[in-house]
C-alpha cells in the first residue's frame, strides 16, 4: 500500500497511540486507517468514550497544532484509488483537513491529526466530523463566537460580558421576552 501524499512510500502496518490498527507512512507520519479497523476499534471502546460529541466547536479550543505542509494536497485512497474527501477541522488559532475514502470510507489523518482527533474526543465519532448536521453545528456555534466577539469589542469587556449575563437570564425566564421588548423599545424610541 502506497503514502497517499508522498508517491512510491509503502506504508507500514503500525498502532496508532489508544487507536486501532493503523499504516503509517515513514516519510510524512500520516496513517491510513481502514474502515474495518477504524469501526472494529470504534466498537471496542468503552460506553464513556463512545458518548455523543461535545456542543464544543473546535475552533473555540486552543492547542499548540500546526498542520502538516502536505494537508492541502489532494489525495487518492491507498485502498481504492478514489478521491479521498476532506471535512475542515477549525481550531482556534489553525484548521486542518481530515480526509476519507467516499467509497471505501478508510480515513488519512496527516501528521499529528490523530492526536488533535483525540483531544478533542472527536476520534470515535470520525463520521459526525464529515456529516452535514455537525459541519453546520460548528459553523453556528463559530459565528455565535464571532458575534460575541464583535460585541466585546465594541463595547468593552465588561460591558460585553454584563450583555451576555442579561441575555443568558432573559433567554431562562418564562417572560424573558418582556424584557427584550423593553430594551428593543427603549432603543427605537430615541
């Protein structure tokens, strides 16, 4: 089986460090991981380790990553010779691509990635990252960031975080729209 990033290197049968069964290339230290070890793997992790990935957003985590020079090129399957297809993994200060086979579903984690997978507690639920529902969930939850972001900077820290406090009891009280209605009044009226 051949690197899917660096033509004519064989990839070497290996563990991934608390993963399955992986191929790992000596030149680029990516690791093919086949759909039946990958899920093989998956199914023998304990019921904590299998729960539902966190409402967390990568992207509001910080880890010291940086990703391999090889992340943007594309790549066919060692498997089946397809395009292999990427889903964006954003972290706070970096992104990186994980890629997967369409047709065999086998996953490439480049240099590195495997280990953010895990500190993320994304490495059981590979499938959620490249699903539709979880991509859209990590751009709300981005923008809800931005937006907040934005608002600390126009109004200060402090100020900001008072918004915040105010938003979060208004949203929790059964009559929370009252107050909203009020302040929206109280701006339109001047």
């Amino acid at each position: 089986m051949e690197c899917p990033k660096q033509k004519g290197v064989r990839l070497n049968e290996g563990q991934l460090a608390a993963g399955p069964t992986a191929y790992g290339c000596p030149e680029c230290h990516g690791n093919w991981i086949s759909t039946e070890h990958y899920s093989r793997w998956q199914a023998e992790q304990s019921p904590p380790e299998r729960a539902s990935v966190a409402e967390v957003a990568p992207s509001m985590v910080e880890l010291d990553f940086a990703a391999s020079e090889l992340d943007n090129r594309a790549a066919l399957c060692p498997d089946c010779s397809h395009y292999l297809v990427r889903a964006r993994v954003n972290l706070k200060h970096t992104a990186f691509y994980l890629e997967r086979c369409p047709n065999c579903k086998g996953i490439w984690c480049d240099r590195g990635e495997w280990q953010v997978l895990q500190q993320l507690g994304l490495h059981t639920h590979i499938d959620s990252v490249f699903s539709s529902e979880w991509q859209n969930r990590v751009r709300e939850l981005e923008q809800a960031e931005r937006e907040r972001q934005a608002t600390a900077d126009k109004l200060g820290l402090d100020l900001a975080q008072q918004v915040f406090q105010l938003a979060e009891k208004l949203e929790n009280h059964p009559n929370g729209d009252f107050g909203v209605a009020y302040l929206m009044r109280r701006f339109n009226s001047e």
